[in-house]
C-alpha cells in the first residue's frame, strides 16, 4: 500500500504560531519611559530652581558663621555672668518689644541670644535676636532671627527663596511641585537604567547622545536614593501633601507631643513679668527668675543648647527646651513653675512615637542640621548633581532632534499594551496616590488628558489625509 500523502493532506492548512509572549519589563518600559520623558521635560525648570536655591541654602550654614562671626563669637573668659544681668544688658540696650525667649550661650566662646518679639520694624513672624556677651555682659550687635534653628538674615533670605521664592504662602506650591515629582523622576530613571544592556550603560569610548545618556544615567543612579529621601522629606512640611500627612500621623497617635506649660497655682506676679511686657521693675523680675529657672533644668538633665520660653500668662510655667538639632539629638523640654521653680511636666524625645521621631530626623537631614558639616556637604552634592541631570537632560532632547530643534517626544499608546491586570491596579495605586499628593494627582492628570487629546486630533488628521489621498 502506497503511504504517499494525498495532496489534500498537504494543502490542510497548518495552525498559526502563538504570538510572543511579551515580559512584564518589556510591556512597562515604553510607559515608564514616556513618563520620565515627558515629567523631565515639564517639571525639570521647578527642580533646577529647587536644587540651585538647595544648594545655596546648604552653603549659608558655614556661611553664617563667618558673615556674623562677631555677634555670634567672643573671647573666652574666665567665668560667665549669671543670665539674669545678660538679660537684663539686653533690655538696657533695647528696651522695645518683649522677651519671647532666651538662648544661653552654648559653649566657651559663644553669645547668649536674648529673643524680642514685637520689635517696630521687625517681621511678626519673626524675633530681634540681640547678642550677649556671656562673659561682660557687653552686646555684640542684634539681628532678625527665624524659626527654631536660629536663622539669621543670610540663611532666612535662601529659606525664603528656597522654600517658596520668596513669594509667601502661594510660592510654596512650586516646591511641593518638586517635590512630589522628584522621587517619580528618580524612580523612574532607575527602572530605565537597569533595564538597558550592560555594553549600553557605558560613559568611556562613546560621544554624543549616547555618552550624554551614560553620564546621566551613572549620575542618576547614584544620587536616586538621595534625590527619594529629598523628595520623601520636602514633603512632610509642604502645604497639601504636608497636611495629609499630618492627617495621617495623627490619625495612628504618631503626632508629635507638646509639653503642658500650665501650672496650678495663681502666679499673677511671675507670669505678667516672664513675658517682660510690663513695667522697667516687671522686667526686672522676670530677669532675676531665670537662673532659677535654668538650674532647675539642669536638675533634670538638660543640657545645653537650650533655649527658655517666659510664661504666656499668669497661669503659665517656664519651658525650657533642647534645641540642639544635630546628632544625637537633644529635644528634651521641661515646665517649670515660676513661683516654686519646681518642674510640673517633662517631655522626653525618647518618649516621641516612633513617626514623630522619623519625622524630626527626616526635617533636620533635609535641612543640613542632623550631621552638621557631612550634610550640608552630601546635599550640596546632590543639589549639584540633580543640576547636571537637568542639563544633561535637555541636551539628550535636543540631540534627539538632530541638534536642529528640540527632539521628538516618546511615541505615545505605550499603555494600551500593558496587561489589564496589570493596568488596573496601577491606575488604583497612582489614584490613591495622587489624592494624597494632590500636586502629583493633579499634573499627571492633566498630563495624561492632554496627551489622550493630543493623540485624538492626530488620530483624526491622519484619518482625513487617507481619505483624501
């Protein structure tokens, strides 16, 4: 019997092959990719503003120390004077205002800084800080002062521009902008970096684009940590995502505690003189409590810097409060009463919940307090480099375009290919995410209407040039 196949047999049609099956990476990177693009490309002048005004502010530190060297510094002497009779120097030579608080001098060779508030002329949100002598008594020179590291004007005037340039309430919107796209920028890059071949990651024996896209890949790499913590931080005080996640500590009791400065007993006589608001012999008064007040601190365990807040009122203790910002921290407070100069409450940073504490260490690393010199210098390196990101940036773009225009943007329709049980939940998270960093929220919105209409208007002109042709 012949075994010759029939040629009906070999006409029956074979099944098609399966279509590929695409990786979870491949199906991400377009978006992704698009994303990073187009949230550079936007966002890159509110960063560039950001880390060129950070890296300003992380140099003013050291800065401060030499421009205000003679109020800040004295001869050591022998032995310092009480701090009633600095005080008391202090309000000879500047009688106006009140006394909001005091700031022993800190070690050999520094000022006290005796703090006014209600100065004529001086910002109501800030105080007049005039500079003791410790040792004489003699004042060095007064000057504005802000917030509760002790700004002085140099250092107040880059915070400002930093934080909001210097447009108040309202200028604050363009650093949480920063901010909130920072570490999705960082992010973001590090997916696309890992996701290249190696021999494509390379800077040495390449030039043009490509050695622009090695240099700001590497950079990228190492500072994305630095740049996520910066953006984590930055957050934590801005104006809207700030405040959620003030929502959110308080809601788990991880707020940050304050200490009961109210006292018992009616102190009419101390409480009315600690604000030094009423009459020369009031002032006086509340002067003469002060080493009182002091030692009393001391007793239990305070140790300088401190600084001493007088009583708001009659029914008000004395709160003497570690100000020291740099590690280990010293964030201890006491109240003490006025009239026996015993301690009614303590609050320890020991006792902090666990966010509360995370949040101090992240606000002081943010701000080059926590490790002193080493910080200030780690984020004048990231600010830096963040800079060099941006240029570098740019110029990929503009060689993308054969250096004759700007270069084309990243093809669009990257999502319609990424699997729905992968799509979904994403478009959940950025959602919930979004509502919680409304300056994140609100953009990507934005971002993605437009490009879906954008898409739209060209989707129906090439329809119309088929037609015509």
């Amino acid at each position: 019997m012949s075994t010759t196949p029939s040629p009906a047999t070999d006409a029956t049609p074979r099944p098609a092959a399966p279509a590929p099956v695409r990786s979870v990476r491949s199906v991400l990177r377009p978006l992704i990719l698009r994303l990073h693009f187009y949230a550079g490309v936007l966002v890159a002048p509110f960063l560039l503003v950001a880390a060129t005004t950070g890296l300003l502010y992380a140099a003013s530190f050291q800065a401060e120390k030499i421009v205000y060297a003679h109020e800040l510094t004295v001869p050591v002497g022998d032995h310092g004077l009480p701090l009633s009779e600095q005080v008391a120097a202090a309000r000879t030579a500047h009688p106006e205002g009140t006394v909001s608080a005091v700031r022993p001098s800190p070690e050999a060779g520094a000022t006290t800084r005796v703090l006014l508030s209600g100065v004529p002329g001086v910002d109501p949100d800030r105080t007049l800080a005039v500079f003791v002598d410790p040792y004489t008594a003699k004042v060095r020179g007064s000057l504005e002062q802000y917030g509760s590291t002790g700004a002085l004007p140099l250092r107040t005037w880059l915070d400002g521009l930093h934080g909001n340039l210097r447009l108040g309430e309202s200028g604050r919107l363009y650093s949480e902008l920063a901010a909130s796209w920072l570490w999705v920028i960082a992010g973001g890059g590090l997916v696309l970096w890992f996701g290249r071949r190696r021999d494509r990651r390379k800077v040495r024996g390449t030039s043009g684009r490509r050695r622009t896209l090695g240099l700001h890949g590497t950079v990228g790499v190492w500072a994305a940590v630095g740049f996520v913590f910066l953006s984590a931080t930055g957050l934590t005080w801005s104006t809207y995502a700030g405040a959620n996640i003030d929502t959110l500590r308080t809601s788990l009791h991880q707020a940050t505690p304050s200490i009961s400065a109210t006292t018992s007993g009616d102190h009419a006589g101390h409480g009315g003189s600690g604000t030094g608001a009423g009459t020369g012999q009031g002032k006086k008064a509340a002067s003469q409590g002060l080493d009182t007040i002091l030692a009393a601190a001391r007793a239990k365990g305070l140790g300088d810097p401190v600084e001493i807040v007088p009583p708001a009122d009659a029914s008000s203790a004395y709160v003497v409060k570690q100000i020291q910002r740099s590690w280990p921290e010293k964030q201890d407070a006491v109240a003490v009463d006025p009239a026996s100069g015993e301690v009614v409450d303590e609050l320890r940073f020991a006792d902090y919940p666990l966010l509360a504490k995370l949040t101090r260490w992240g606000i002081d690393a943010h701000t080059g307090t926590l490790f002193g010199l080493v910080n200030q210098i780690v984020l004048m390196a990231l600010a830096l480099s963040l800079i060099l990101l941006i240029v570098w940036g740019y110029r990929m773009w503009w060689l993308r375009g054969r250096a004759s225009a700007f270069g084309r943007p990243i093809p669009r329709g990257a999502w319609q290919h990424v699997p729905p049980q992968i799509l979904v939940p994403a478009l959940a998270a950025v959602a919930v995410l979004g509502y919680f960093v409304p300056l994140l929220g609100i953009p990507l919105t934005v971002f993605i209407a437009v490009d879906v209409l954008l898409g739209e208007i060209a989707h129906r002109r090439s329809g119309r040039t088929v037609a015509a042709g």
